[in-house]
C-alpha cells in the first residue's frame, strides 16, 4: 500500500532505523576514511553525531513531524562530531526547519525538506568541495524533488533518493582525484547512504542486516556515553534509570534453538528495559551496556540466549551524590572562579601536550582529538567553565573546526574559533595571543602566527594503499609535512630523520619536539643526536606529550 503522508511517529521511527543501520556499518565507513592513518574516524564521528540525534527524537516521539524534526536537529546539534557530524546536523537542520510548523508532509514536501537541508549544508561549510557528503546529499534530493513532481508514494521517492545517493556515491572518485587514486569512495558520502538506507527500509518495513564487525569497541561506546558531564545539572532523584548496566552473553547452542537470536530484536526488546542501550554482537558473544532500574530483569531476559559473563552494575545514584558532594565541598573550600575578560580554550590529546597549552596561557583543556573529536555539547560546556566574556577556541584539528564553530555560534558569548589544524599551530597562535588587544586584533594576529610554523607528524599505517605516488605498507611508519604524507619506512627513528631532513631549511631556527607515550628515551636521543649533528645552528626544544597514535610532533619556525 503507498504511503502518501509522513507523521511525526513515522519519521522518527525512520531516524531510528537510520541511526541503527550506520551505527552497524560505521567500521565500513572508517575504513574508507583516505589516509591510512590509525585515526580514521569519519563513522564514528557520524555514529555518534546520529546516534545523539536519534536519542533526541526517541524523547520526542508525537504525531507532530516539525516537533519530531525539531528535536532530531537539536540533538545532531549538540552530538556533532567531526566535519563529518557536523554537516549531517546541518543536513537535518535545513530539514527540520523546513517543516517545523507541519504536522504531516507529503512526499513532494520531504524531497523539498531534504533539499533544503543541502541549502543549509552548503551554506555551513567555507568552502564546499564535490566529491564529498555534500555532493551525495545533493544528487539524493534533487532526484528526490524531480520523482516527486508525479509520484505522491513516499516509498517511491525515498528509493530514488537512495538510487540516486548510490550513484552519486559512486562517482565521487571522478570529482575528487585522490579518491580514485586510493581506489574508495567518499566516507562521508557513504554514511550517508547508510542513514537513507535505513529511512527506506523502515518505510518498506523491512529489516537491515547488520556487519559482523563492532563499529567501533564497547568502552569507546560507553565512554562516549558517559563522557556527557551531566551531573551539575540534574538533581540525583531526576535519574530514572539508576543502574548501570553492563554485560556479555556467550551464546548456548540450545538456547539459540528455543530462541533464535537477532541483534536487532534484541536490542528493540532491551530498550523497553531502559536508556543508553549499546548493543555489539559477533558470532559467539553479545555484548550489553545499559542504564535500566530493573537490571535483574535485563539479566533474566539476555540469558534465554546463553550464559552471562562479565557482568557489572553500578548504582549511578549513589555515584550522583557522590560528585555532587565533591563538587560542593569545592566550591565551598575555594572561591568560585571570577569571571575574566579573556578565556582560551585549546583541545589536546596526551596530558603532556594539555600541559603544555596550560603553560603557555590556556585556560581549558577539552580531551580529545584523534579518534574521539569532541562534539558541539562538549566544547559549549567548556565555553560555560571558562566563564569569561570573550572566548578563542583552539580546535588543533582540522575536523574539530567545525564543530567549533557551530558551538560557537550557539552561545552567547563573544567567540573565535582559531582555525589551528594542528598542535603546533595552536601552540604558536597562542603564544601571539596579547590579553591587552582586542578580539579583533587577536583574531587577525594569532591567524597570522598559524602562517609561521610547519608541522611534522610521525605516524603508522594501518593499511597497505597508493597515495600522492607513495606506496605505504601496513605498520610502516609515516612522515607527515603539514598535512601531506611524504615518506614511510619501518625504523621510527629513520622515518622521523628522513622527515625532518625534508622539512628543515637554511632560515629555520627552533624544533619543538614532542614525543607520545609509546617512545622511548633511546629514540628522543638519536632524533635529537641526529638535528644537533646535521643543523649546528638549529635550536632543539624537547616534551613528553603522552599523545597516542602519534610517535612524535614537531613544529619546525
């Protein structure tokens, strides 16, 4: 039977089934994620980002579809993570508003919704580059609006608009040259597809398969969970459900007799139980994370399909009070911070490098960076702390400036997001920060201050590929000059010397080197061995950084 109109109810159970299908596929999109670097994370940044989204909707859930809308923007808004998160919110920003004041659509007024989305999306990004999310989203609604134009069946123009997506998807390689040189598709552009996917299948009534690798590891799910610092703004008896629940079933071959097991059943039935449900399973084991007031009967469900192993609960009431108690107790012991005229807030990755910015006149720190960008609710709740009249933010990564930005324009303070793509960047910025300027004057001095320093990053591959005509093999080391990959080989030390030497010039002066928290004393020795004996005049500042990931940083001025 066509379905000629879309209410609220139904839209949000199309979200779900959306946000489901790119969280069981948000490995794939990973691994499309061009260099080779081990912080690929395009799928987790968009998992998260819909996953904040589709938990906002499922509090939401009415007949009315604008309110539905509404409040998926609000929470893509606040999970976005990444560049990729934050364009999927501004997707269904433009979406949302769109709607607002209706209580159903047709489908000629989705397929509008949806290209009013990339309206917005396009709008958002400085500048827009085809052969990305943008161009997907794109190609989808405008297939979308000309299919509407004669089929009044939502279930026709969505198959479109993923027809459509698929194709686009496909031939992002041919607008975006190092695509096809790496021989993927855009990452963003097929998370995306994962999200329409979903849409179509909830409105076909029909059920997705899910991949049988984890998109990404349960403790990074639930840390991501539970990184939310929500305490100083709910009292302890606001919590509904106050258990936190985790645990693994290792499946019984005679219990999966009488009860055949289906992840997504399984994970419909546990939410009935309670809230920030995550749910992996593989082959053998199934593994649990969720906040429930009846954990017992979680228990008693899950093993009907086998044996429970590795269980914890935890009473996050009694945790609540606790942290509450702790934060009056030091706020009574020391004078709340009064508010300054200037705040700066840096992102780190490693203690060592937040040290760093704290030294060097950072007022906060937000953890984070690779592998796990802070979202919009994580840097606003940072502009809150700092408790200052104006506020620079320094992302420190090229896929946290966006989400800067948008926490930017949320707020009610005065902001500037420095467009600091790496550590070193943010380092020398901050260093030409001057408390007696302007915002104004700081801004355009501290951009000017990213234009002196180079940046070197020593890395490993996690995959054999092409790129910029380097062949790189899996676990060779790589030497990174701003941005560009420029040489790999198996020795760290000889990787890190190669690259400098490709790096340093006749005018160079200082080399900061900060070294991660898999280095050893030995390998900081013949680095710095190797400068003094070949660059006399070169002046060597050595840090323990304690980042992960990256074996060294440096910035060469």
């Amino acid at each position: 039977m066509a379905i000629t109109s879309l209410d609220g109810k139904r839209f949000a159970e199309m979200v779900i089934m959306g946000a489901n299908h790119l969280s069981n596929n948000a490995n794939v999109v990973d691994a499309l994620n061009v260099f080779p670097v081990p912080d690929g994370d395009t799928g987790t940044n968009m998992n998260l980002s819909m996953t904040s989204g589709a938990k906002e909707v499922q509090k939401n859930v009415q007949e009315h579809i604008g309110m539905v809308a509404s409040a998926l923007s609000k929470g893509l808004l606040m999970g976005a993570r990444g560049n990729s998160g934050v364009i999927l919110s501004q997707l269904f920003r433009g979406l949302g508003k769109a709607i607002e004041n209706k209580k159903e659509i047709s489908a000629k007024e989705f397929a509008s919704a949806l290209e009013a989305g990339v309206e917005t999306a396009y709008k958002a990004v400085m500048k827009p580059v085809e052969g990305t999310i943008l161009t997907v989203a794109k190609d989808a609604a405008k297939k979308g609006v000309e299919i509407a134009k004669n089929e009044t069946d939502l279930v026709k123009v969505m198959e479109a608009v993923v027809q459509e997506a698929k194709k686009s998807l496909k031939r992002t390689p041919e607008l975006l040259p190092v695509l096809k040189e790496v021989g993927v598709v855009d990452s963003g552009g097929q998370g995306l597809v994962f999200v329409y996917e979903g849409f179509l299948a909830e409105l076909k009534g029909e059920t997705l398969s899910t991949t049988s690798n984890p998109p990404i590891s349960m403790n990074e799910m639930v840390n991501a969970e539970h990184h939310k610092s929500v305490q100083s703004f709910m009292n302890t008896e606001d919590i509904k459900f106050g258990y936190c629940t985790e645990f693994m079933v290792k499946f019984a071959k005679d219990k999966l007799a009488a009860h055949p097991f289906s992840e997504h059943e399984f994970r419909n039935d546990l939410s009935h139980y309670g809230d920030s449900l995550l749910v992996i399973s593989d082959d053998e084991i199934v593994k649990v994370h969720i906040h429930s007031e009846q954990p017992g009967e979680v228990l008693t469900y899950a093993q009907q399909y086998g044996q429970l192993i590795n269980m914890k609960i935890e009473n996050m009431r009694q945790q609540h009070s606790t942290i509450i108690d702790e934060m009056h107790n030091t706020l009574s012991s020391e004078q709340q911070v009064e508010k300054q005229e200037y705040g700066i807030i840096a992102v780190s990755m490693g203690s060592g490098i937040g040290n760093l910015f704290k030294s060097i006149g950072a007022n906060a720190i937000i953890e984070g960076g690779q592998t796990m960008n802070p979202s919009t609710e994580d840097i606003l709740k940072a502009i809150d702390d700092v408790n200052a009249e104006k506020i620079i933010i320094l992302p420190n990564n090229k896929n946290i400036i966006m989400a800067a930005e948008q926490a930017a324009q949320v707020a009610s303070q005065e902001i500037i997001v420095i467009p600091s793509k790496t550590v070193p960047q943010g380092m020398a910025s901050l260093l030409a920060f001057n408390p007696s300027l302007t915002l104004d004057e700081n801004k355009n001095g501290m951009n000017e201050a990213l234009q002196h320093v180079k940046t070197g990053q020593i890395t490993y591959a996690v995959r054999d590929t092409t790129i910029d005509g380097i062949t790189i093999s899996k676990d060779d080391y790589m030497g990174i000059a701003d941005g560009k990959i420029v040489g790999t080989n198996k020795n760290l030390v000889t990787a890190t010397t190669s690259l400098l030497s490709n790096m340093l010039e006749e005018d160079d002066e200082i080399v900061t080197l900060i070294y991660g928290k898999d280095v050893s004393t030995n390998d900081v020795d013949e680095v710095v061995s190797y400068i003094n004996q070949n660059y006399e005049d070169i002046e060597v500042e050595i840090h323990n950084g304690e980042q992960p990931l990256y074996s060294f940083i440096f910035s060469i001025e």
